[in-house]
C-alpha cells in the first residue's frame, strides 16, 4: 500500500513522496525534461533511510538522508501535513511474541 513519505535531505528537505509500505530504504530519483540537443546528464539515485516518526498521536514514513532531530521533522510534519501510516500497516507489539 502507498503512504506518504516526508523526505529530509540531499536537496528533497520538505517534499512529499507516495511509495509502497513497509521499506526500510528509500530510493528517489528526479525526473527532469531536458533538450534534445544537450547531452544527457546522468542523475544519481538518491538513497534515504526510512523510520516511523510519532508525532501529535499519530505515525508518519520519514525518508531521512540528512543529520535532522524530533524538532525539524515536528514542524515540517506540522507544516506541510503529510498522511500518516494507516493503523493498519502498524505492527503491534513485538512480532515475534505474536502467534
């Protein structure tokens, strides 16, 4: 299923990304439109480690490729107002206590 995934870093600080859940990394590559007549510029695919951020009582996909703190992803969380991860992507306790 796709959630929204807040990115940090590598340029992408603050940008908004669907992708399919659970990942545990994040591989972004930017698409451009660029003349014919120019030669092709390669672009690096950007890698990003995902976590699961709690914030305001519920869970979002943060993409962090940068050094950041609970502060900075608060107030963009706050400020840009991804979706949260559905409860029902969210495992519950420790899975391998659960039969």
């Amino acid at each position: 299923m796709e959630v929204d995934f807040l990115l940090i870093g590598k340029g992408l600080t603050g940008q908004i990304k669907r992708y399919d859940y659970p990942r545990d990394k994040l591989r972004v590559t930017e698409l451009t439109v660029e003349s014919a007549n120019e030669p092709v510029i390669v672009r690096p695919v950007l890698v990003f480690d995902v976590i699961q951020h709690k914030f305001d009582g519920k869970t979002y996909a943060v993409a962090i490729g940068a050094s950041t703190d609970s502060v900075q992803i608060n107030a963009l969380i706050d400020r840009l107002k991804p979706q949260p991860i559905p409860e029902s992507l969210l495992m519950k306790g420790d899975p391998y206590e659960q039969k």
